[in-house]
C-alpha cells in the first residue's frame, strides 16, 4: 500500500505504507542520526508532535521488547525510514516494529530517500508536516494539511506525557531490567543473575530523596537516578513550589520533554521560587525551563539536535563529551543574567549544552547523560547531582 510524506514547502515523498493504515497525521518533521535505539525513540515522550524520519537506512532489525521502551507507548505522530526489516533477529524481541505501530496507530512510510529528506530539512529547516498511509488522500491536500497544521513553537506537549498522579520511583524487585542494568563483570560482589543468564549489578542503599518534575520523563532517567542512590518522587508539570517542600526532598530533578520551552510558565514560575532553596540538576527540557525561570529567553533550532554523537565541550575542563541530544529549542547565551554561566558549549554550532548558578546549588545540562541505548560519556552527571547534595548538608 502507497504512503505519502508532504512538507508545508510542497515537497512530496511517496513511498510504501508500514504500522498504521488508512492513517493521516501532521507534526513537526525531524530527523535523528542514531544507528541504534529507534525503539528508544519511539516511546520518549520528547518526540511528542513530531514525525521522526531516521537517517540510518535499515531499521527494524532487532524488534521491540517491552525492556527498551523509554515510556508507556509511543509518542511520534509517525515514523519515516528508508528500508524495513521485517524478520528481526534478537532474542529479547517480542514483536516486530511493523506491529507495534500498528497496534498503536502510528503511520509509517519506507522505500523514500530519506539522504534527500534530512538534506531538505538541513537547508529548509524542520517543517511542518503530513505523514498518510490513507490511499485516497491527495498530494496537494496533504500540503494543505500541513501548511494549516499548528506550529511546533508556543506548543506546550508537557501537559499531555505528564504524570496525572505522583508517585515514587523506588524499586523492590532486584532482578527486573526496570531497575537493574546488565554487568559486564562475572566477578561483582552480589550480583544478581536472572533467568537468562544475564548478570546485573545489586542496586546501591538509597541515600537520597529528591522530587522529580515529570515534563515528559524518560524511564532510563529514573533507572540511573536510584542506580545513583537516589529514592524519586516523580510529580506532575503542574506541582507547586510549596507542595514540592513540603515533601522536604534533598534536591529537585527537572526533566526532559517535548515542545516549546517558552509556553510553559506555569512551570517557569514554580521553579523561581525552588532556586536557592534546594540543590536543582536539570536535563533538556528542564534545562531551558531553568533558563526561564533564571530570566532567559529560548528560541527555536533551525533543525534540532537529534542523535547519539553530537560534540559538547566543557568549559571548565576543556573535556569534550558524545553525547546523545533530542531538542528544537536551545538557550539564548546573550539573555542570561550575569549570576549564571555557560558551562558546555556544542562544537558542531556553538550553543548552550550547559548552566550553573554562580551562587546557588543549580545546574543543568541541554543533552541527555542518561542516553539509552549510548553513548555513555555523560553519565557521572548524577554522581555530582549527589555531590552537590552531600556539599549541601
């Protein structure tokens, strides 16, 4: 069956339908260079409104395993790839990715040439878009679609992936995937083996309690958040200052999530009033959500930073990370107040990837150390989350 791509431009790409049929969405069209990690990428609720074409060419091959998932479902409006395995060859693998958009109503379209797609993305910037595996849809009203659909910027999707119930991230089963990450090392004092012969490391005593604001949070964040030592009590977006000190937590997480930075000052305003009051480590979204709530402005990426090997330096040390990174948005430098410094820049473009107060216990990275499935260069940023707390007690 015949499926289209159209582009607010005009361009058309037409290829073969996959997942969903008789299907038409509209969202943001991107582009993501990871080689692995699609099924990642599906559930991260950062992706919600966007329509994700992968520039790897043969994606499917490893299937989709309920362990990988990053979220209860998935969030892309649809999925665009160049070639679609359709036997995939992994043991953990529990359905194919054909299957799984299908069962959850998400378009996909291969067989385009996806090179020319991220090329036209890359000059034009990301566009909105029509994704359709509908045969009775026409080119031009696809382009209509997608001219008239809503912009990505003044979009705020947190209220959609946020929790609608607090809750605390505290595991008790030791040998479930959800809480535990395999261990290279056959030699690790009190390691867990589970039926498949796969070893694991013994979760480490949970020193600290901290509050975690849900803008769309990823599953991998609370796995290394408690593999950190770190008990979670995940609230909802729209959590007051007070609430949140009232449950007297030794820092305050703020997490990842999908739309514009700017729309949210229902969240700007509560942090403001957390700064200085508690240690605060903040990841992507919550990364620029902090730069509001300091006084700072965002503004919108000509096309994002998608993908698992993106180069960021820091400042500090002259080191240099890869590291994995899903955003539209980035920090405007020039709008900082003087008390907050740039501390990781992004070699490829020279933005922000990085703030710390100058007085307070608060800092934040644009990219995401708790990358899943890689790469790992970021992940001592919770060792000095901790850090930070013990500086402070």
């Amino acid at each position: 069956m015949k499926a289209l791509l159209a582009l607010e431009d005009g361009a058309c790409f037409e290829g073969t339908s996959f997942g969903a049929t008789a299907v038409t969405a509209v969202g943001e069209a991107c582009f993501n260079t990871s080689m692995t990690g699609y099924q990642e990428v599906l559930t991260d609720p950062s992706y919600r409104g966007q329509i994700v074409a992968m520039t790897y060419p043969l994606i499917g091959n490893y299937g989709i395993n309920p362990d990988d998932n990053e979220s209860d479902q998935p969030h892309v409006r649809g999925f665009v790839i160049e070639e679609l395995c359709e036997t995939p060859s992994n043991w953990r693998s529990k359905e194919t990715l054909g299957d799984y958009l299908k069962r959850h109503n998400i378009p996909g379209i291969q067989g385009i040439d996806t090179r020319a797609l991220t090329k036209r993305l890359r000059e034009q910037g990301a566009m909105r878009a029509v994704i359709s595996t509908d045969p009775n849809l026409s080119i031009e009203e696809a382009v209509r679609m997608a001219k008239e659909s809503p912009s990505m910027e003044g979009a705020d999707f947190v209220q959609e992936v946020s929790a609608t119930e607090n809750y605390r991230w505290d595991p008790d089963d030791q040998l479930s995937c959800e809480w535990t990450i395999p261990n290279a090392s056959k030699e690790t004092p009190g390691q867990i083996v589970d039926e498949n012969g796969q070893h694991f490391q013994p979760l480490p005593e949970s020193k600290y309690h901290i509050v975690a604001y849900d803008l769309g949070i990823k599953r991998n964040i609370l796995r290394m958040l408690r593999q950190s030592g770190f008990t979670v009590d995940v609230v909802n977006a729209h959590t007051t200052a007070e609430e949140v000190l009232a449950l007297n937590p030794d820092g305050i997480f703020l997490s990842n999530g999908p739309g514009d930075p700017a729309s949210l000052d229902y969240v700007h305003h509560e942090i403001k009033k957390l700064i200085g009051k508690k240690p605060i480590f903040a990841i992507c979204l919550g990364h620029q959500v902090l730069c509001h709530a300091f006084g700072g402005k965002t503004f919108k990426l000509k096309f994002g930073h998608r993908g698992g090997n993106q180069p960021v330096k820091d400042l500090r040390s002259e080191k240099i990370a890869i590291t994995s990174q899903n955003h539209g948005f980035a920090v405007d430098a020039q709008s900082l107040p003087d008390d907050v410094e740039v501390t990781h820049i992004n070699l490829n473009d020279g933005t922000v990837e990085g703030l710390q107060h100058k007085k307070h216990p608060v800092f934040s990275v644009q990219y995401h150390p708790e990358a899943a499935p890689g790469p790992n260069d970021a992940a001592y940023f919770f060792e000095e989350f901790a850090n930070l707390i013990d500086s402070q007690s």
